[in-house]
C-alpha cells in the first residue's frame, strides 16, 4: 500500500513540476510584445494544459475506453493554442494582422470540429466497445466532417471570405450549430446508457456532465458574439470552475487507476468470462412482471429527459444549420432511406440464414 501511494505520488509530482515550468514559461514570454490578456484568460490557458497532461497519463494507465482520454487531451491542446494569439500582429511579436486574425479564426474552427470529435466518440466508443479504435474514428469522423464543411466550408475554400463583408460573423453561428450537434450526441449518450447495460469505464460519465457544462459556458459566449456583444466577466469564472472540474475529475481517476482495486474492478466491468453459476427460472409474478415494471418507471424520467434535450438541441442544430429548417425536409428523406437500406440488409441477411438452414436439411 505505501509502495502504491508511494507511485502515485511520484507521477502527480512530475505532472505538477511539467505544469509549473508551463506557468513559468506563460508568465516569462509575457515580457515580450503581446495583446493584452486578462489574469483569468491566462489562467484558463494555463488550466488548459494540465488537463491535457493529466488525460494523457490517463490515456496510458486506462485499458479500456483509453482514446477518450487521449481526444481530452487533443481537445485540450488545441485551446492552449491559443496563447499563441497574442504574440501575433503588426505592432508585436510576430506577422501581421491579418496573420492574427487567419490564426484566431482556423484555431476556432479546428477546436469547434475537436470538440464535436471527443464528444460524439464517447457514445460511439460506448456502443461499439468491441470494435476496434480505427472503426470508431472512421465513424465519428464521418458524423462530425461533413457536417463541418458545411458549416465552414466558405473559410475553407477561401481564406479571404473572412473579410468580405459581414462574413465574420457568420463563424459564431457555425461554432453554435457545432455545439448543438455535441449536446445531442450527449443527451444520446444519455439515453443509451440507461438503455442499455453495457460497461463504462469510471468517470466518464462525470466527463460527460463536465462537457455539459463546456457547451453551455461556451455556446453562451459564441451567442454574444453573433450578437456582437461585449462578453459576461461571469463567462470567464464559470469556465475556470469547469476546468477545475475537470482536473479534479481527471486526477481522482488517475488515482483510481493506479490501485489494486480499481485496476480489478474496471477489469471485472469488461471481463467476458461466464461465471458457473445455476440461475433459477422467474417463477412468481413479481419477478416477472412487478420487478422490471418498476425499473421501467424509475429510468422513465431520465429517457424523457435525454430525449427532450436531443429534441431541443436537434432544433437549434438545425436552426444554425446552413438553410436552416428549409433543409428539414431533405434530412428527413435521407433518414427514411437509412432505414430502408438498413431494412433491406436485416431481409437479406434473414433469407441467407433461411437459404442455409434449408440447405443443411436437405443434407
């Protein structure tokens, strides 16, 4: 046991001593010519850069739903990027304005698409748990890039549609539309998770809640600015809240993970071994029909919930979305012709087994 906390202790150390001389490094590289930067923005980048140490040191000690933690730690990088800003333009550090604002611009767009990426992963890495990480990626992927290129596809391909007009406003809409795609994969998540009895790996459903809180603080902060309003000092202190959220969580799982406990229970969750135990048959009416009625009831709320948040979320995708509601009618029809292709696939696959099974007869 003191050998374990001994062990601990040691990697919190070296990750506190790598983030310290991060913190010195931020505050030294301040004398140089820079935009002004508030104190809690500065913190905010420094809190930025210990959850994307403490996700990868997660990553590496995680066996089972470890590439969440590696896309917490992407996702995390690419805001600390943006330190970077202030060292950029005509009257300081390095490049131009305009520079600046090309940097500022595709940094957002990269963290928007991020963002969408480490949310949606978690459902599809909770649904497909057997499969392997490239399909899951390959999945993902193609939920969150299409969907990105239409909402940026005019920054994509054009770096001077930025300054044409009253363009630039219209990115906060697209980070908007992005966040609402996040919610509903959250708010499925959500419901697949009271559906349906699969194994999690510890925390991440405070993950979860903590990305909740991310998109509120951050769609808040992209509505100002589609408004063109001067952003809430109360934004800022939310937001050092929720990352101290999530360096609280983050740590507390890589304590957990480090012990004998932890390591064996998040193995029993995933162990497929089939325990030699003789079940008795349901025999009375409670266990039949009472017991699973009341589970019913008690999660009933909860689907409720998640289904009216993927509701809500789902419109103002949409709304966001480019055309808007105009574009609903054509979603729909691609929709229906899923289920059928998928319908079609469930006959073909029914038939083939039929087909085999009546070969093996004849035989």
């Amino acid at each position: 046991m003191i050998r374990i906390k001994s062990q601990i202790g040691n990697q919190l150390l070296a990750l506190f001593n790598i983030w310290m001389a991060f913190v010195v490094l931020s505050i030294v590289a301040l004398i140089f010519p820079h935009w002004k930067i508030s104190f809690i923005a500065l913190i905010n980048y420094n809190l930025y850069f210990l959850i994307a140490l403490m996700a990868i040191a997660v990553f590496f000690k995680e066996r089972h739903n470890k590439y969440i933690f590696i896309n917490i730690a992407i996702f995390s990088f690419s805001y600390v990027l943006g330190f970077l800003t202030i060292f950029l333009g005509e009257d300081y550090s390095i490049g131009n304005n305009y520079f600046q604002y090309y940097f500022w611009t595709y940094r957002k767009i990269f963290t928007s698409i991020i963002t969408c990426i480490t949310i949606i992963y978690i459902p599809v890495d909770y649904l497909y748990h057997e499969k392997k990480a490239k399909s899951k990626y390959l999945l993902t992927l193609l939920i969150t890039l299409p969907i990105s290129f239409v909402y940026y596809k005019n920054f994509f391909l054009s770096y001077k549609y930025l300054f044409e007009g009253e363009n630039y406003y219209q990115i906060f809409s697209g980070f908007l539309g992005m966040n609402f795609l996040a919610l509903f994969f959250i708010a499925l998540y959500g419901y697949i998770f009271f559906k349906f009895d699969k194994p999690i790996s510890g925390y991440v459903n405070l993950i979860i809640f903590g990305f909740l809180i991310f998109l509120a603080i951050d769609s808040v902060d992209n509505l100002f600015n589609y408004m063109r309003k001067p952003l809430p000092d109360l934004s800022h202190v939310l937001l050092i809240g929720n990352l101290i959220l999530f360096v609280l969580i983050l740590a507390h799982n890589l304590i957990y993970l480090n012990t004998e406990f932890g390591k064996f229970y998040e193995d029993f969750k995933f162990s497929k071994l089939q325990l030699n135990i003789k079940l008795l048959k349901k025999r009375t009416v409670i266990d039949k029909w009472i017991i699973p009625l009341q589970g019913y009831v008690l999660y009933s709320p909860f689907r409720i919930f998640f289904l009216l948040l993927m509701l809500i979320s789902l419109s103002f995708f949409l709304y966001f979305y480019p055309y808007g509601y105009t574009k609903l009618s054509f979603l729909i029809l691609i929709l229906l012709l899923i289920m059928l292709l998928f319908y079609l696939n469930l006959l073909v696959k029914k038939r083939t087994k039929l087909e085999v099974a009546n070969t093996k007869i004849s035989k």
